[in-house]
C-alpha cells in the first residue's frame, strides 16, 4: 500500500480538550476505508503566512499514511466539509 505524509491546519478555536476527538475523527475515517496511520507529530500552534478562514493561526498535525489511492478522494472530500479542518496536504512518501 501506498504511503503518505498528512499535514492538517486545525482551526485554532478548538478547546484543547477537544482536539484530540478531531485528531481521532480523521484517524477513524482513514481506518474505515482501509488504511493505516503509522506515525502522528503534532507540531502544535502557529502562525499562518496569511489568513484562512479569518484565522491567523493553526494548530499543526503531520501523520504518516498507508492507504489506497482511490481512498484519498473519500477523505479529502470529508475534509473539505470538516470545520475542524482549516487546510490539509496528501504528500506521496518516496522513502
């Protein structure tokens, strides 16, 4: 199976006690359709380089991915509708 790098913008008005059920959500959409989370860096609160959604902060998550390529479109559609999820990037890991 494939392997990728996830890196998600969470909206940074998530309480922290809530931020790991939407960390969790993410992880259990990419389990149900079959795949595998091998590694999570949770790189914490930054600074955006310009606004995205009226916010100017995020709060950074990197995962290592093991999933089908016909399973990204699944989760990049659930993304998109996320309101956890400010911005996010599928990157193919060559290693």
């Amino acid at each position: 199976m494939p392997s990728y790098e996830l890196v998600f913008i969470f909206n940074p008005n998530i309480q922290e006690e809530e931020f790991p059920r939407s960390l969790e959500k993410v992880n259990n959409l990419i389990s149900k359709l079959g795949g595998t989370v091998t590694e999570t860096n949770q790189w914490g609160k930054r600074k955006l380089a310009y606004p995205i959604k009226r916010q100017s902060e995020g709060n950074y998550v990197m995962e290592k991915v093991e999933i089908k390529q016909t399973a990204l479109k699944d989760i990049e559609a659930d993304l998109k509708l996320s309101e956890d999820v400010l911005r996010y990037l599928f990157i193919r890991d060559k290693s």
